[in-house]
C-alpha cells in the first residue's frame, strides 16, 4: 500500500517536528519557510494540513540541521501513540500487537508514516517491513529511520513496555551513528539485509495486550473509516505536488505525472485550470522554494543545486531564479 496518498493529516504530526527542532535550537519560523502552514493552524488541534506541506517541513529540518547525526531516527522516538488521535487509538484497543499492525497498515495514511509497509512472519519471527522507494531520493534516508523509530516507539507502547524487541535491519550500509541508534533503542543494526524491518517473536506478537477492548477496538475502527473520507483531498493539485515531491521528482514531464495520476495529459492539464493553476506554475513553485531553501541552508555549487531542481545545466537555473527573485542565485545567497 503506498503512502504517498491524497490525505490530509492533522498538524500536530508538525508540531512534534517543530517542538523537536526548538529543543536542537532551530526556531519556528526556520521550521515553517515556504509550507503555507501558519502560526494559527500550528495551534489548530483540529486542522489539517497536506504532504506535500509536511515534506516542507522535514525538508526544512534536514537543511536546518546537516550535522545532528541519526536526525531522522531521533524524529521518530518523540512520536507516540497519542500523537496520531483514532489512529493510535485503534491499535492501542487491539487484541494483539499483531492485530494493531494490521490495523495500523488498514488506515496507514492516518499516520505519519512515507514508507510502503508490510508485515513477515519468518523463522518464529514477526516482522514489520519499510520499503522507501516510493519516496524521492534526498528526503529517503531521513523518512526511513524516522517511520522505523516511530514505529519502534508504537510498539513499545502499545505493549506498555512488555514486548522485547529482537531485531532491527536495514538494507544499506551502515552510517558512522549506527552505535548511536543501538544506544537509543538497545537492539544492534544489522546493515546489507534483505529487508528494512523490526522484528519481534511471534510469540511477543501474538501475547494479549493489556489495553485490549473489542467494543473499543470496532468503534474506533469506524472512526478510522470516517476520519479517511473527511481527509480525502480531491483536487488533483496536491496530488501533483505529492508526484513531483516524491518518486518522480522535479524532472517529471506533465505526461509522466498524468500517468502516475491513471489520466491522460489532456485530462490532468483540465483538471488543474478548473482549480486555477497549471503544471508549469505547479513545478515552477517547488523549484523555487526548494531552491531558495537550498541557497540558503547548505553549500550546493550551482551546478549540483541546477541538476538537483531538474535543470539542464547552471545558467538555465539562473535565467529562472532571476524571473523568480529578480536577482541571481549567487547575489541571493550572500544577500542572507
């Protein structure tokens, strides 16, 4: 099941991210550069907010703080159950920790998970698996140990502490922070695997969890069932915002987005005038902002920055970022 979706998500999975960054002394308005998100919603507990806002902002994170090492994994510890409202609620009245995954993996996108996730029963273990292709290359390795890590977090507290877990893999190479992660969780990585995956025993999967309650468990699952229909985004702006911030990148043509959308180009580019906008506007946008966030938070050279935004080479980024800024992105960067 992909989590890339048209789902609206509550902001206080932003807040946990902004009150994380405030303890690492990144400021508020440094977290909320370019998301559209405002002081007021941020206090909102009811409101909503779309991906393609939050992966701002965990974009904005990442830039803001290149040398905390294991970011995305330290992320994903201070979420909690409670944090995900009748999604967490739903799996804490589950049966078994089994039984909550199921639950949890039925209305993923209620969650803050980016990761394509599935379950394995192998050799008397019961395993969660991450997949994080779906997710564009740069923000990949951070949502990855941050989807894990909350996960890790669930888990625990689901079982008030009681389940152990066992293993912790990952199919890349192991980070210089890897010792980092172990200390944090108690469980050493296991780096080249087949999978990315916790894992507990089928034993501690299939124990009886203390805060179990049918009744409970059927109206939340309801409640879930409710919470997806008022979250579905139906403009297919932000569903090309999700495509162009995530798999297919900011190189994708109209046509390579339409098909990941199941339409024609004819239909998407109709679509999009009927809500005012259209894809060069939309690509033009999210080129801009990641550009400037970019020239501001790291040292990229034009040309790897250029490459990055999808361009051909410097001097067509230049020819832009001075239609968009009236400057070039030199005379940007040390104006900041």
């Amino acid at each position: 099941m992909s989590t890339i979706e048209p789902i609206l998500h509550p902001v206080v999975i932003s807040q946990v991210m902004v009150n994380f960054a405030a303890n690492l002394g990144i400021d508020k308005e440094t977290c909320l550069l370019g998301t559209s998100i405002s002081e007021a919603q941020l206090h909102d507990s009811e409101a909503l907010i779309s991906r393609w806002q939050e992966m701002k902002l965990v974009e904005n994170l990442i830039l803001a703080l290149p040398n905390e090492s294991a970011l995305g994994f330290k992320l994903g510890l201070q979420y909690n159950v409670s944090n995900f409202g009748v999604w967490g609620f739903a799996l804490s009245t589950s049966k078994t920790l089994r039984e909550g995954v199921a639950i949890a993996l039925r209305y993923l996108p209620l969650s803050t998970a980016y990761c394509d996730m599935q379950t394995l029963d192998k050799n008397d273990y019961f395993y969660i698996l991450f997949d994080p292709s779906s997710i564009q290359s740069r923000l990949r390795g951070f949502l990855l140990e941050r989807d894990i890590a909350t996960a890790i977090n669930i888990v625990t507290e689901l079982s008030l502490a009681g389940v152990k877990l066992s293993k912790l893999e990952f199919q890349g190479s192991p980070p210089s922070y890897a010792h980092e992660i172990e200390a944090l969780i108690g469980v050493k990585p296991v780096y080249h695997s087949q999978h990315n995956a916790l894992g507990v025993t089928v034993e501690e999967a299939d124990r009886l969890l203390p805060t179990y309650d049918l009744q409970l468990m059927r109206l939340m699952g309801d409640q879930c069932r409710h919470q997806l229909e008022r979250r579905q985004k139906t403009g297919v702006t932000g569903q090309v915002r999700q495509q162009i911030l995530g798999s297919l990148g900011l190189v994708a043509s109209v046509e390579e987005v339409a098909k990941a959308l199941a339409m024609s180009p004819r239909s998407l580019r109709r679509k999009l005038e009927s809500e005012n906008t259209n894809y060069k506007n939309l690509l033009d946008q999210e080129r801009q902002q990641i550009a400037q966030q970019l020239l501001l938070g790291s040292h990229m050279k034009l040309d790897e920055l250029a490459f990055h935004l999808g361009y051909t080479d410097a001097a067509s980024f230049s020819r832009a970022f001075r239609r968009w800024k009236g400057c070039s992105p030199g005379e940007f960067r040390n104006s900041k």
